[in-house]
C-alpha cells in the first residue's frame, strides 16, 4: 500500500493510523513524497518525512520538481497534475494509493467546482475511491473532518510540518478555507456535512 505523504498533519495521521494496522492486514507500507520546491524549507521537509518513514519503519520514495520553486505563484491544478504522473509512474497497477483528503477537503473541493461551473463530474466532489487511468486512489478520511485528524496528532504527539504556504490568501482553496467556510459555519453550523451529502447525491446520480 502506498501513502502519500507531504509531512503535514494530515498525512503524518494517515501514514501512523496506517503503520499501526499494517501487520493485522498483513501489508506493506511505501511513503510517496513530493518536493514541489516551493519553499526555501521544502529540502528540510523531505527529510523530516525520510526520518520519520524510518522511525515507523516504512518505505521512503521522494521526487524532487527542478522547476517549481519560482516567485510567480504555483499553479495548483499544475501541482496536482504533476503528482498524479508521478504517482501513476511508480505505483504498480492494482496497488492502491491512499491520500489524507478529509471532510474539510472535501467540502472546499465542492465550493470551489460550483464557483468554477463545473459539470456534473465535477459538483460529485472527490470519490473515497477513484481510479485515475491505472491508479487507484483511496481516501479513508472524507468522513472525518480536520479537527478529528489535529486531535489524533495531538494525542500521540506526531511532529508534522507546519507549510506557512498553506495560509497565503493568494491560493482559492486557502480563501475558501479562512475566509469563506468559517463564515458559512457560523451561520449553517453542519455546512460541511451538508456538502459532503450533496457531493454523495451527485454521485450517486452519475452511476
């Protein structure tokens, strides 16, 4: 099994809760990470996933983007283009990938598809399981929502890394996660959930 791992909290949950039942299922674990270069710190990073992937015991394979760290400000849908190739180059047909995504991602995603006009592929949000060409990607934690996973690190004391990136406004996704959720939440308090029903409904439809 392979997991994708950039070292955030996010991953660093998923990649444990993954290492602790490896040996009950019976499965080997690989680590998959990317060094987009995005940060003067993005080498330093790589090797906090390298060291932790050893403490667990776990198989580390990086790449390292040439021409991705730039003053202009990276392409998001460029990013994850380049990481589902990579992905799909190195992980074997019929093993899967498990990603971090969770409630709060999902929720994000469905906004962002609907101020986009997307179409009905698009307004069914991210699949808990999806192939891409021969890549089968898993996502466990759509359920869960970003908080569940902070407290999981909380309470085994996971060092992870903490992106300034991910708060620069200049990102949709970020302005959709500081801005505009919070303020839907405080008047719709189960806004995220709601989304999540609506991406399964739209799913559901597309069968």
């Amino acid at each position: 099994v392979n997991i994708a791992f950039s070292g955030g909290v996010d991953s660093s949950v998923l990649l444990h809760a993954a290492s602790a039942l490896r040996h009950r299922y019976r499965v080997s674990l690989r680590a998959l990470h990317v060094n987009h270069r995005w940060s003067t710190q993005s080498d330093a990073w790589q090797l906090h996933c390298e060291r932790v992937c050893r403490a667990l015991d776990v198989d580390f394979l990086t790449t390292r983007f040439a021409d991705s760290l730039t003053d202009e400000l990276p392409s998001e849908t460029l990013a994850r283009t380049k990481r589902l190739q990579w992905f799909g180059e190195v992980v074997d047909s019929g093993t899967p990938l498990l990603t971090a995504h969770h409630l709060d991602d999902q929720a994000e995603t469905l906004l962002l598809r609907l101020l986009r006009g997307s179409g009905i592929q698009g307004l069914g949000g991210m699949h808990d399981d999806r192939s891409v060409g021969n890549l089968r990607i898993l996502r466990p934690f759509l359920r869960l929502s970003r908080a569940d996973l902070e407290m999981w690190a909380k309470d085994y004391s996971l060092q992870a890394i903490n992106d300034p990136g991910n708060s620069d406004m200049r990102f949709e996704r970020h302005f959709l996660r500081y801005e505009s959720l919070p303020r839907l939440m405080s008047r719709w308090a189960g806004a995220r959930s709601t989304l999540l029903r609506a991406a399964a409904t739209v799913q559901a439809a597309q069968v």
